[in-house]
C-alpha cells in the first residue's frame, strides 16, 4: 500500500492523533469525560502492545527492502561486489528478487544473498 500526503496533512493527523489519545489541553476545561477517558486508554494500549511493535517492525522492514531491491536493480547484469558480515561477493548480479540478489563469480559458482545479510554494494 502506498500512502502520499503532504507536510500540512500529515501535521494536522498527527495532532488529531495526539489529541485523541493524550486528550485535549486543560486549562479551564476540567476532566475529559469517561468516554474519551475510555477511547484514549484503548488506544495507549494497542500502541504499546507488542502485536502492533511487530507490525511496525514488520511494515518498516518491507518499505526498506523494497528500496534496497530498487537500489540493486540499477547494478542488475553488471560486475558488483557485495559486502556482508561473512565476507564479500563479487561476480555478475544474475537476479534480485523480493528479498535476495543472486551473483554469479568468475569460476560459474551462484550465490544466493539475502538482503538482510547484505552491508554493502559497490560496482567493480
């Protein structure tokens, strides 16, 4: 899913956002009522639950690997080297797929990678 907005939008539902779950700001208006006591206690709750941490870890994730797969489809066909924890990779990049780039070394030998295990990609 994509989602464009500009500056002034995203503001102004972050601010409802906030309104709404810290309530508004006091100063002669005395106690929320229990309703939005309630609402604002629901939501604190789901947004420091553990199954919505996952889910923000878990969407973030995807959005940075898609832009690291469009970032390794530029050196597509091309002569890289791909640095990781375990060493670097360099051959041909043969193929980027969702979530790995698979290269081919100079002896025939293909290797798959992960983009997590990936640190780095330079063009040899």
């Amino acid at each position: 899913m994509k989602l464009i907005v500009n500056e002034k939008e995203l503001k102004e539902y972050f601010q409802g956002l906030r309104r709404l779950v810290w309530g508004k700001e006091r100063t002669d208006e005395g106690h929320a009522n229990d309703k939005e006591e309630a609402i604002r206690s629901s939501l604190r709750k789901e947004l420091y639950a553990d199954e919505f941490a996952a889910f923000m870890q878990e969407n973030h994730s995807d959005l940075r690997r898609d832009s690291f797969r469009k970032v390794l489809l530029r050196y597509l066909h091309e002569t890289v080297e791909l640095g990781t924890d375990a060493g670097s990779v360099t051959g041909v990049l043969d193929e980027v797929g969702r979530d790995y780039a698979e290269i081919i070394e100079s002896g025939g030998t293909r290797v798959l990678i992960r983009f997590a295990q990936i640190n780095s990609v330079q063009e040899v």
